[in-house]
C-alpha cells in the first residue's frame, strides 16, 4: 500500500515529535529528573497533545475516518 508524500510525512513528523515528548516524559517518570510543578504541567500538556497529534495522523494514514467525520457516530 502506497501513500501520498504528504500524508507520510504528515505521520512521520507527528511520530517523531510524539516521540520527543514521550522522551521527556520518561526522563521524570523513569530516570528521575526533578522538574517544577509549571514545568511538569507543560511537559504533560505537550506530551498529549503531540500524542494527540500523532493519533490523528495515524488514522489519516489507514484512512480511518476521525470520529467528527464518522457517518456511525
């Protein structure tokens, strides 16, 4: 199966970024880092919505409709 330029890029960039995020995450989480209460409010806030991304590109990539666009919801 063969996708568009765009759309792979689209999914490759938004996998990356939620990667870099979940990184971060795990450097509190799993290793320790110590960070402030407004620092670890923005790190989960970027972490879900760089996730959030990432989920949508993932559908557009199969050619799942988001829920919004669904006929079923």
């Amino acid at each position: 199966m063969k996708v568009s330029d765009d759309r792979r890029d689209a999914y490759l960039k938004a996998y990356e970024d939620w990667q870099k995020q979940l990184a971060g995450l795990h450097e509190v989480f799993l290793e320790g880092k110590a960070l402030a209460g407004d620092q670890m409010k923005g790190l989960l806030n970027r972490e879900a919505r760089a996730k959030q991304r990432y989920d949508e590109a993932r559908l557009e990539l199969l050619g799942i409709p988001q829920a919004a666009d669904s006929p079923f919801d």
